[in-house]
C-alpha cells in the first residue's frame, strides 16, 4: 500500500522550495514540467512533526521554570502556529518575498492574482502590506481585483492608507480601486483620514473624487471627526470651498461640526467654522446647543467666542440668555 506522495505534491513542494530560494531558472524548469501554482503546498508529515518537535523543547526549556507555565496550552500554541504554510499558494510567497522576477513567472503560468490565503489574503493586499509598488502594478495588470477583502473584511486600500502614506494609497486607487468604498459598519474611508488627521491621504481621495462629506451610518462626516479630533490641517482643507449646506450637516441626534469642536474646547476650530458660515443657532434632539455644550465643559473661551457670534448675528434672544438650554427650561418647570 503505497504512502508516498503523488507527482503533483512533489512539484509544487519542488516549486515552493524554488520560490523561496528565488531560483527562477529552476522554477522556469517545473513550470515546464507542469506545475500547478495554483495548488496549495503542503509540506511533508515527517517535517511538521520535527518543526513543532523543536518548537515545542524551545518554549519548553525557556519558559518550564515559570510559576504559569502549561504545556497544555503549548501543545495547542505548537498546532495553531505551525502549519500555517499548509495553506498558503506559492504566488502569495513570492509576493512577500518580494521576488518580482518569480512573480511575473508565476502570473505567467496562469497562477490566479485573486488567490486567497487562509486569513483570507489576497496577492494585491501581501503586496501593499510589503509597500511593494512593482508586484502591485504586475498583479492590477493581470487583473487583480482590489475589492476582495481578507478575512478581517480589510481591503488593499484601507492596508495601504494605515501602513504606509499617500504615495502607496495612490498607487493602490491607481490600480481601480473604489475610493467611495465603505467598510463593514457603512464607514467611508475619507472618516478614518480626518479621524487620523492624515490630511495628505484626504487631498489623495480628494484627487480620485472620493466624497468628502459622505456620512456613516451615524451621520458623522469627515468634518466633524476632524473638528472632534481637533486637526486644524484637515479642518482647513475640508473647509476650502466647501458651501454653508456642507459646514453645516447633522448628524441623526442632530448635532453639527461645530457641536463637536465646542464640546472638547478646541477654540481655533470653531473660530474657523464659524468663519466658514456654520450656524450657532443649531439644537440637538436634546435641546443643546453648541453654547450649552461648551459651558457645560467649561471651556469660557469657547463660550465667549459662541456668545460674540451668536450677539452679532441675532441682537435679540427673546428674553433668553444666549445658549440657554429649552431641555433645563422643561425640567426646571416639571420640578415646579
């Protein structure tokens, strides 16, 4: 009865192994000869026994001592890290070994640029995680699609806006990737920017006409992020040749960009957004304004800089202090 592997088990071992030596005359050779690189490789059973062997008296000599120490939990450690390669194709190697000459053999042979790992991971995001610009544009051009998200529902574009910079992220939108795309809570990328204050990655979305002002779920936009966050840099940008409709959008509790800079006391920002034509004069659902708010912190610059605008837009409150809340009011005569 016969235990040995089959042909094609040997080949595409034989093709792992040449891939990670970066021998592209060999891989020439069993590319040849027909190997698949579609075929996930599979190492032999003596090898990852030996490989958690070693592992497993490593852990044990240095950690044995330990008051904690479970070899139980090691034993499970051994069989989830292990067998990783198992799973994975011989194109994904090449891309984070950044082999490009062993790429474009591969993608020669029909390998499938839309291959996934078991995480999930596509060719394109290995190859924008190693903020390797040649296998991106050697995988868009043969026809990588940069939707397909890993099993962390991350898309190439949202790997390249955290890891690397603009230069990558616009190589990544170069390459047809959606710069309206939303994540899995319905959050567009332009949120995460103006939350980070990466105000370059707003101008490189700004370039593929990615909304500025496309609100989440919540009805958050990239401007009250960045007035919240305090980032003047991106506060200035979205503001440019934004109209007063824009500036001043709520969200579903009914709270403008200004609401946001009042109540974390971030006194330029708000004189900006006032400059920009916002409304003081806005309530929330629970009756507040961003005056109300403000106070309520205990910010008096922003107060004061709220009472100067709302004095010299209305000179007249009737009867009511400017920013007085109607929600007080009501509890006030409930008490009554």
């Amino acid at each position: 009865m016969g235990c040995g592997r089959s042909r094609s088990e040997k080949l595409s071992s034989a093709l792992w192994q040449a891939v990670q030596e970066q021998d592209v005359e060999r891989i020439k050779i069993l590319l040849a000869r027909r190997a698949d690189p579609n075929e996930r490789f599979r190492p032999a059973a003596s090898a990852v026994r030996s490989a958690r062997l070693c592992f497993l008296l490593g852990v044990t000599r240095q950690y044995r001592s330990h008051p904690l120490f479970d070899p139980q939990a090691v034993r499970w450690l051994v069989r989830q890290v292990l067998p990783w390669p198992a799973h994975s194709r011989v194109l994904h190697q090449a891309v984070r070994q950044g082999a490009h000459r062993a790429t474009q053999l591969l993608l020669g042979a029909h390998a499938d640029p839309n291959a996934r790992d078991k995480k999930g991971n596509t060719p394109l995001i290995w190859a924008v995680r190693t903020q390797d610009q040649v296998a991106i544009r050697a995988l868009a051009s043969y026809g990588a699609d940069p939707g397909l998200r890993c099993f962390r529902r991350q898309t190439p574009l949202l790997w390249a806006m955290r890891a690397a910079g603009p230069e990558l992220t616009r190589q990544v939108l170069t390459v047809r990737a959606n710069a309206n795309e939303m994540s899995t809570h319905a959050c567009p990328r332009v949120l995460y920017a103006a939350y980070k204050g990466r105000v370059e990655l707003l101008r490189v979305l700004s370039d593929f006409r990615a909304g500025l002002y496309a609100p989440n779920r919540h009805g958050d936009t990239a401007l009250m992020l960045a007035a919240f966050q305090g980032h003047l840099s991106c506060v200035r940008f979205l503001l440019s040749g934004a109209a007063p409709r824009l500036v001043n959008l709520v969200t579903v509790q009914r709270q403008s960009a200004l609401f946001f800079a009042a109540c974390q006391g971030h006194e330029t920002v708000v004189r900006l957004l006032l400059r920009a034509r916002a409304d003081p004069f806005v309530v929330d659902r629970a009756g507040h304004t961003a005056l109300c708010l403000a106070r309520a912190a205990g910010y008096g610059r922003v107060v004061r800089l709220l009472r100067r605008s709302l004095e010299s837009e209305r000179g007249s409150f009737g009867g009511r202090t400017p920013g007085a809340s109607p929600w007080k009011k009501t509890q006030a005569w409930q008490k009554s």
